[in-house]
C-alpha cells in the first residue's frame, strides 16, 4: 500500500462507517457530509483510489464557475435593449 494511501495514526477523526446495501448503496455518515460540506443534491464524482478505497469530489457546476469571471460584460451590455430585440 503506497503512504498516500495509509491510515495515520495521529488523525483524530472519528470513525465513520457505512455498510453498501444488497442494491449497491451506500448512506453516508451525516457527520462526513457535514465536515466536507456536502449538501442533498450536490453531485459527487467516484474514483477509484485503490482495493477498497473510493474518492467522492464534489462536481463543480461549470455554468455556476463562470460566473463572475468576466468582469464588467453585464454592465457593458445593454440587457433591455437585447430583449426588446426578441420581441421586435
């Protein structure tokens, strides 16, 4: 097992289990959601780290990352003049 992968014994975390039903789910441990800041309908992404070890990321919305990333375009852009173009 290479170290990225090993448990360290001075992590305090406390131990969280689940069991992975007959249906191949899992329920996470409210306080593991909690810690990481995930929330009922954020989308996870799965990887496989190794035998037995799974990696959930949560999957960034990419319209919502966009946001804001162009400074200045919205007040540039006239938005009452465009949509009473739609309706010319």
């Amino acid at each position: 097992m290479s170290a990225a992968l090993q448990h360290d014994p001075e992590d305090q975390q406390p131990n969280r289990t689940t069991k992975v039903s007959s249906k191949n789910q899992i329920t996470l441990p409210v306080a593991a959601l909690t810690a990481a800041h995930v929330k009922a309908g954020d989308v996870l992404r799965v990887t496989v780290v190794g035998d037995g070890v799974l990696r959930l990321v949560r999957q960034e919305d990419a319209v919502l990352a966009l946001i804001g990333s162009a400074p200045g375009l919205s007040a540039a852009t006239n938005l009452e003049e465009l949509r009473n173009e739609w309706e010319k």
